[in-house]
C-alpha cells in the first residue's frame, strides 16, 4: 500500500513514474506471496481513509461494488479489563480484506499514463554516482534469472519495500554510518480464521460490525475479534504479545475462542462454515529506523512505509501512517518545487520522523504492559510509564462510567486522527488523573515535589508536539 500511495503522490510531480515489483500482479484480489501478513485483517483508521480518499476521490464505491460492507449503525462491541463498551457505529466506514483494497487502490494506480509497473522484478542494489553522494538509480533482475541485470536511471528512488527492505545493509556497503533502529521486542503473534455466512445467518452482517474482547497484560489472555470482510465472510483474530502464540490447529483455535473471556464471538460462530484454514503470522519485533539522525544521506532516496518503521498490527496504524506519510510527502515535494533547498531527501526523512513518533510511542505504551516484552535503543523512551498509566486511567474514567465522548477521544487519539497532545495535555491530564486516589498520588508526584506547573512537566516528558 505504501508503494501504491507514493507512486501516486510521485506523478504529481515526475514526468515517469516506475513501480517495481518482485512479486507477480494478480489478476484478481487476491494475496501476493511477498505480503506473507496480507490474509490477516486490514483497517483503515478514520484519518487513513480520509487520506486515501483525497488521493484516490471514490475508492470506497469500488469497495463495495467488489463486495465490501459497510458498519454504517452496525454493533461495534468493544471489551476491556473495566467493561464494555457497545453501540451502533456512527460512521459508514467500509470493511475489506488487503486483497480488495490492494485490488482497488492499484487498478486507480494503473489508470495513470505516466505511471508503469514491473512485476517479477528483484531490486538487486542501487546504483550511485562516482563519490556516492547520490543515487542515480537502482539494479533490478528478473525472478528466476541469475545472470541478466537491467539499471534503471532516476532523479528519485524511494524505498517503499516493506519489511523485507535491505537499505540499511546497502547503505553500509556504501560507506554510510547507520544507526542502529529503535527495536521493540515485542514477540507477538497472531492468528486468523475465516469464516462463510450461509443465506439464513445473513442477518449477521446486517446486526455485527465487530467484537472486539481485549487481551490482558495482567492475566496474559487472548484478544479476540470478530468483524467482516467482503462478500459475506466473516474473519476471527485471536492475538497476543509476549510470546504465548494463539494456535494455528483448528481445534486448539476454536477452543481458545471458546476461552476468551466473554463467550460472545464463540456464540456468534455457531452455525458459520470455516472457509480457511487456521493461518498464523509472528512479528519478533517492532523496529524504526533513525535515517533522520545519519550526518550524511544520499541524494536522490527516500524511504518510507514499513522499509521504515512497523507497528503492532493491532492498532490498525500501519496503513495509516503510509498514508500520512505520503500526504506528508506530497506537502514536502510541493515546497521543494516552489522554493528548492538543498538537503530536501534528509529533510523529508525528519518530517517523516515526525509522523511516526506518536504512532511508536503508543504502541511501545501499550506493548511494554505484557510480560515479555522489551524495549533496545540507543535513546531511553521518554514518559512511556507515565503515558501507558495515563491511558489506562482514562480508559478506565470512559469505560466505566459509560463515557462516550471520552472512549471516542482514546480511541481518536490511538488511530491518530488525533495528535496524542488531546489527551496528553495539562487540562486534560489533570482531569484524568483527579477522577481516582490512584492518580491524584501521581499528579502530586509529578509536580508536587519541584513545583513546577503540569504543562512544564508534560513538556519535558512526552516526546512529541502537535
């Protein structure tokens, strides 16, 4: 998606654009081998979407005419350690698998004249200039040729590989210093079934939008979740960090949903036909590259995407971080064109920093709850106790005195429609932190000892700006 979304914003402002692919372009939805993680479930967040839709005006009307519903006043059932949290979805946002929406995105792609594509195709490595100071463009080869290599010559590459990318390893053949990534060794797992919904259970798709039944940190259980895709097929999400894996054997996966802490999703299972088989994915860790911090960086590459940073597929961010980076990327290409600077390629790199920053520290907020998991860097994360203890209250404050303005902003603040700075600012931390005993204690610990205001604190010890 990451690579659809660039060449995109790319032929706003190059005469060719080239999408090189080493996978084989299907000529249906369905999943490329190169996309090991594509069966499991795919969401845009509210802030993805409306990205996407700028760029690709209507894209959902071709969701749906492949199938896709919509959770338009659907039941969106949601679960924590403090309650339940249930109503109609307010939005019609629509629900598809990767394999329909890679469909979708890149049949708009195709439809550029200037944009082409070239499947089958491994990059090999880059090619430079004499004093490799610039990328001039790069080596690629046919799958299943050893010998044949092709160079194509370019202003700009950008590395929008994902996580197989081997930028770090050709930059240090270059000679280039790079620093060691960000790592959160995560260890989780996931596994996904799906399921057919027979004609007489259709009234399903018309009551569920999704189940959700959190896992957690302290009792190590399972999440599950429960939504649809396209075409009447329902999929089921069992998840965990920390290296206790859900099952991939059918039946060890049917009794760990009928373990689940509320035996919601097993019940609406009932009467549903299994279309797969059980398929599970392991990401060891989470990693963000620090390109931004190299003294020097090659003109003429960029990188972005997943070749850049991964999140915990739980959060839905993924999608929606490409997605502001690319519209980040097109704001940067728009400067430079009307007011050249030089040091634009490392410039984007540190605004796209920016766009990440939030995204990682609320996952590593959320992740270094669980057993097991760790964090390796070469910088301490800043405030990351002190924010995984502020969200945990607020969702306590929402859950359980059923606010739904609050639970909204917690999970606005999490699918980054909105800059964590809506919750992690000195009005609405105090209010979060005087609704219990628990956090009274930590508001006077935060300031009560220096006497320096809470907006002085905040500024010192959460990472990011608006």
């Amino acid at each position: 998606m990451a690579g659809l979304l660039t060449a995109r914003v790319l032929s706003d402002y190059y005469a060719e654009v080239w999408i090189l692919e080493k996978d084989e372009l299907p000529e249906k939805p369905e999943d490329r081998l190169g996309t090991p993680h594509a069966f499991h479930p795919h969401r845009f967040t509210q802030r993805g979407k409306m990205i996407t839709e700028r760029f690709f005006p209507g894209f959902e009307e071709d969701l749906v005419a492949n199938g896709a519903p919509s959770s338009l006043n659907k039941t969106a059932y949601n679960q924590n350690q403090y309650g339940i949290m249930s109503g109609p979805y307010q939005r019609n946002d629509i629900k598809f698998s990767r394999a329909v929406l890679e469909w979708v995105i890149r049949s708009r792609v195709q439809k550029i004249p200037h944009v082409q594509f070239l499947a089958r195709h491994d990059v090999i490595r880059l090619s430079t200039s004499a004093d490799l100071c610039t990328i001039t463009g790069v080596v690629v080869r046919e799958r299943g040729s050893l010998e044949q290599e092709t160079t194509f010559t370019s202003d700009l590459v950008v590395d929008a590989s994902g996580r197989f990318s081997k930028l770090p390893q050709w930059l240090a053949d270059m000679g280039y210093e790079v620093p060691r990534p960000d790592l959160l060794k995560v260890n989780l797992g996931y596994s996904t079934q799906r399921y057919q919904v027979p004609p007489h259970l259709t009234q399903l798709t018309e009551q569920w939008d999704v189940i959700n039944i959190a896992g957690q940190p302290e009792t190590g259980s399972f999440t599950g979740v429960f939504s649809f895709i396209e075409n009447q097929v329902a999929e089921v999400l069992l998840y965990r960090p920390g290296g206790q894996f859900p099952p991939t054997n059918a039946e060890a996966y049917k009794q760990a949903i009928a373990e689940l802490p509320n035996p919601l999703i097993a019940e609406v299972l009932e009467g549903l036909e299994p279309v797969s088989e059980v398929k599970g994915y392991r990401v060891p860790e989470l990693y963000r590259h620090r390109y931004e911090k190299m003294e020097s960086w090659p003109a003429g590459l960029l990188v972005l995407g997943d070749a850049f940073c991964i999140f915990d597929p739980i959060f839905g961010q993924g999608m929606t971080v490409a997605a502001i980076e690319a519209e980040k990327l097109d704001s940067c290409l728009r400067e430079q064109r009307n007011h050249p600077k030089a040091g634009f390629e490392l410039r984007v790199l540190r605004h796209l920093q920016d766009v990440i920053e939030p995204a990682w520290w609320l996952n590593c907020a959320a992740d270094l709850q669980w057993e097991g998991v760790t964090y390796a860097a070469s910088e301490p994360l800043q405030g990351i106790t002190f924010g995984s203890k502020v969200m945990n209250m607020l969702l306590k404050e929402a859950t359980t005195k059923k606010n739904f303005q609050l639970y909204g902003l917690y999970w606005t603040v999490n699918t980054l429609y909105h800059s964590p700075r809506a919750i992690f600012n000195p009005q609405m931390v105090a209010d979060i932190l005087n609704a219990s005993e628990e956090g009274q204690y930590l508001l006077a610990e935060l300031s009560g000892e220096s006497g320096r205001p809470l907006a002085e604190v905040l500024e010192e010890i959460i990472p990011f700006k608006e």
